[in-house]
C-alpha cells in the first residue's frame, strides 16, 4: 500500500469492499499544497461547513503572522473532486 504526502501525488487507502457489490475498489486521497490564489475561498467554505472548524483555522487567522515568521505548509485533501480535509 503505498503512501506518499506531497503535493500532487496520492494516497492509496485499503481496498475496500463496497456495499453494493463484492467488487474491491481502491479509493485514494490525493494530497495539494495550499496556494492562496487557488484555494483560500475553498478553505474557508471548508471550514465554515465543518462541526469542529474554528477561527484558529481560517486563512485570516494563519496570515496573522509576518510572511517571513513561519514556512507555511498548508495541506488540503480531495477524494475524487471533494475537498475531505484540510491540514493547516
């Protein structure tokens, strides 16, 4: 089962057996890199859907810092096309 978390590569997760059939299917994660132009809107309608999201995981609240402070390596997650979960 490989697992790779970079940018742009995936994750396998366990085949697993769907409910419907007995055909195994591989489902994957693949892992992006947080780019503020691309994705700031999508983070933040993530976080607002959320139960457990709070201020401390806005992208307001992460810029707060000197751009020079931290090295940010933000992590978002997609399952086919939806965003699943967010690493800030």
């Amino acid at each position: 089962m490989p697992i790779t978390c970079y940018e742009g590569l995936m994750i396998d997760l366990l085949p697993s057996i769907s409910p419907s059939s007995s055909a195994r299917e591989t489902k994957a994660i693949h892992v992006v890199r947080y780019d503020p132009v691309a994705h700031e809107a999508l983070w933040e309608r993530f976080i607002d859907g959320s139960m457990n999201g709070t201020a401390f995981h806005r992208q307001q609240f992460l810029r707060y810092h000197p751009a020079d402070r931290f090295d940010f390596h933000h992590l978002l997650f997609f399952s086919a096309e939806k965003l699943v979960a967010v690493l800030p």
